[in-house]
C-alpha cells in the first residue's frame, strides 16, 4: 500500500488495454501539454504510460462491428429520437423507415487517423439517450451518441434520395391497392427493398468521410428493418381490403348459388326419372312422429306411424 501511494502521489502511469479496446494516451503533467503521448494496442499487457499521464480514451477496436439502430421503439434506438425516418416515395406517400447500420471504428487499422479522431470528433461532447453529454471514449452510450449525431444526417440524406426513385407500391405492395397501379412498374418489394440497401452500401461509407473530413468508419452496411405508412394511408389500405373481402365473399355466394341450381335441376331430372327413388327422399325429408300416407296406382294407401 505504501508503494501505490508512493507511485500515486510521484506521478508514475501505467495502464493496460482490454481486448477488443484500443486506448489513446495524453500526455497529463503540469508542465506538458495535452498532445497524444502514444496508443495502447488491443489486449496490450501492462505498459508504461508517463509521468501524470491522463487515463487512455478507450475507442472500439477495428475488428469490433458495432450497430447502429435507428428504430421507432426506444428501447432499440441507438440515438435520442427513438423514430424512424420520415421519407417521401416518387409519388408523394410519407413513410417511415426503421433500419440498422452495421459499422467498424477505425480503431488501431490506422493510428493517424485514430490520433486525429481523438483530436477532432473526441474532444466533444455528445447528448446520449438520456441527454447527458459525454465523450465518445467515455462508455458505450458515449460512443453511440457520437455515432448517433455524426451518422444520422448523412444516412438521412443518402436514403431520402434512394426512397424517393421508388413509387410507393414498390416498397410496400398493399400500397397497390389504393394507387393506380397503371404506371407502377413491375417490381417486387423486397427486391426494391434491397436494391436502396445495396445503393446506400455503396455510398455511405464514402459520404461520411467527405462529410467529417478523415475515414473513421469502414466496411459499414445498412440494412432495413421495418416500413411504416401513414396512418391515413394504412386505414385507407384496410378499408380498401375490407371491401375486397366483401367483394370477394359475394362472388363466392354467387358461385354457391350457382353450382346449387345445377344440383337441383339434376335432382329434379333423376326424381323424374326414378318416381321410387323420389318417394324415399321424401320419406327422409319428413319430419319426425310424423304419419304419412303414400297412396300410389290407385291402391290401398299405405299409412307409415312415426315413433
């Protein structure tokens, strides 16, 4: 105990990095000035630091895939909005889309580029779910907020552009139902669904880093997740179901009726036909301790007593 509060109090620093972690050190004496000192490798053993040197700012490593969520339920949404984005189709329906992004930090792939994140982007705060604001270093929250405020305006931007080539049908196919389907081309939702994931693949990547200046973030692939659609339109899609349905249950009526009046044309033909066969059905038919009386060719009536 003597020796720790020695080394405390005489400035000595050392650290060691956890697995899956990269760390970048300051320097943190009186007299020096706060520029990187060096960067802790992932899984690095106990290493010496400095003299009063500031605690590592611990980033993702470059092999770690984080996700960000952008979602309408709170529990999932990686930001502060907990909604989805609200993005206009070719023909003017307002959706909203829920989606994922799967991401690597740059980490210990290339320290420059991590030294001039801890400088750039790592020097701010950054609100979390909860508003508190935080360093991306300090925690994961802290880490997802930053995501959360640099990524979304550009993934907003990139999706806004791909949704809006696609007509409101070819994104969600009961949109079908209350468009003029007319001029809606051929094309299954879940193939659109996947050509504006492949586009914002391809783009992405390359948008965020002109848009912060450095790549700090790569091999970044989206994927959606759920489609919502106005609630106006949705209930005028239900209603529209609603009526087919009757519709369609009209037309089955129909087609009973149908296939009853042929059945019944070809009894009443048979019964012509076999006087016999028609007197046993109507025995069936009667009811039950009912006396019948079958009088036939000019006998005696026979009389039948229900039990």
């Amino acid at each position: 105990m003597a020796v720790a509060v020695i080394i405390g109090l005489s400035g000595v620093r050392v650290a060691r990095q956890d697995v899956g972690t990269v760390g970048v050190v300051r320097n943190g004496g009186p007299l020096d000035d706060r520029t990187i000192r060096q960067v802790l490798l992932p899984g690095q053993k106990l290493t010496w630091i400095g003299m009063f040197s500031e605690q590592p700012h611990t980033y993702p490593a470059s092999n770690v895939t984080r996700v960000y969520e952008v979602s309408s339920n709170p529990s999932r949404d990686s930001g502060s909005g907990g909604d989805g984005f609200s993005l206009p189709t070719k023909d003017g329906v307002q959706m909203q889309l829920e989606g994922a992004v799967y991401l690597r930090f740059i980490g210990e792939k290339d320290l420059d580029t991590l030294k001039a994140f801890d400088v750039g982007p790592g020097t701010r705060r950054f609100a979390a779910a909860d508003g508190t604001l935080m360093h991306p270093y300090e925690s994961d929250e802290g880490f997802a907020a930053m995501v959360d405020t640099l990524m979304r305006p550009v993934l907003d931007s990139d999706l806004r552009r791909e949704v809006a080539q696609f007509q409101c049908a070819q994104l969600v196919a009961s949109c079908a139902i209350i468009r003029d389907g007319r001029n809606v081309k051929a094309v299954k939702a879940d193939s659109s669904i996947a050509r504006i994931e492949q586009k914002i693949n391809d783009t992405l990547e390359a948008d965020l880093a002109k848009t912060l200046g450095q790549r700090y973030f790569w091999d970044v692939r989206f994927r959606i997740t759920h489609v919502t659609l106005p609630s106006n339109v949705q209930q005028a899609i239900d209603d529209a179901e609603a009526k087919y349905a009757e519709v369609n249950g009209a037309r089955a009526e129909v087609l009973q009726a149908r296939f009853q009046n042929q059945r019944n044309a070809l009894l009443a033909k048979t019964y012509n036909l076999s006087p016999a066969l028609a007197m046993i059905e109507a025995l069936k038919a009667a009811p039950p301790n009912a006396t019948v009386i079958i009088n036939t060719g000019g006998k005696q009536p026979t009389i039948l007593a229900g039990k």
